[in-house]
C-alpha cells in the first residue's frame, strides 16, 4: 500500500497539490550477493513516481530501511544497509509526470539470509514549497 502525504509548510498559489505515488519494478526483486565489503547482498529494482494532483517539484530526500522477514513477516532491522542512489539535480518531477529512479539497496541481515522487506519513502518539496512524501514496502527473495 502506498502511502502519500503533502501539505507541510511553504505557501499555495493554486488549487494543485503535488501527490505522489509510487510503484516498484520488479516487486518482488531478487537479491544477489554483493561485491561491496560489509554488505552481503544487493536488491537491485526501479521506482516508479508518478505526480496525480497536477503539481511539480523536485526530490529532495530519500529514506531506505531494510527489515529481516522471518517467515513472510517483519523481522528485526538489517545489520547494515547503504544505498546507491541518483543525483538529486536530475530529481525533478513535472505536473502528472513521472520519474524513474534505479536503485540498489545494499544489505546484510544477522540470519544470514537474503529475504527482507525494503521500505523506501521519497521527499519532495513541490513548486508551492510544500513538503510531500510517499512511502511503500517491496519484497526481496
């Protein structure tokens, strides 16, 4: 389930509202194992942005938490995680636009094994100087 929130802060010039949604490529993703020394695994996958409420605004943060799944549930946070991510001058998204974004989440968990659920929430600050969020969970195998 996704999750928007907008409407925190700056000063409105018009009826639209950024809104935002989010979508994952592929949901589930496969992990496999990392070359990069602390991390065990890397979850590559493609999110998806689309603005629905007719106003623009550019990216300006991200949150990326990974959580064991201990038989199809959450489990306790990963051990270490680091994320590779896209170079915030190219985080803009127009009015009813969409952006891409690749990612690759880099993990370990303390079971050893590579199951886990990635949360990811994107910040954005829309063309009012408002803040907006959106925020959803993809399954890694």
């Amino acid at each position: 389930a996704t999750l928007g929130l907008s409407g925190c802060g700056g000063e409105s010039t018009d009826d639209a509202t950024m809104v935002l949604a989010m979508s994952f490529t592929p949901n589930p993703t496969m992990a496999v194992s990392s070359a990069s020394e602390g991390h065990d695994f890397v979850a590559p996958y493609q999110v998806t942005l689309t603005e629905t409420g007719g106003l623009g605004g550019a990216l300006s943060d991200f949150n990326i938490v990974v959580y064991e799944s201990v038989d199809g549930e959450q489990g306790p946070l990963a051990e270490a995680s680091d994320n590779l991510l896209l170079d915030f001058e190219s985080g803009r998204i127009e009015p009813r636009g969409t952006l891409n974004l690749q990612l690759n989440t880099l993990y370990s968990l303390a079971s050893g094994e590579k199951a886990a659920f990635i949360d990811v929430f994107v910040f954005a600050i829309d063309d009012d100087g408002f803040t907006t969020q959106v925020g959803d969970r993809l399954t890694v195998q």
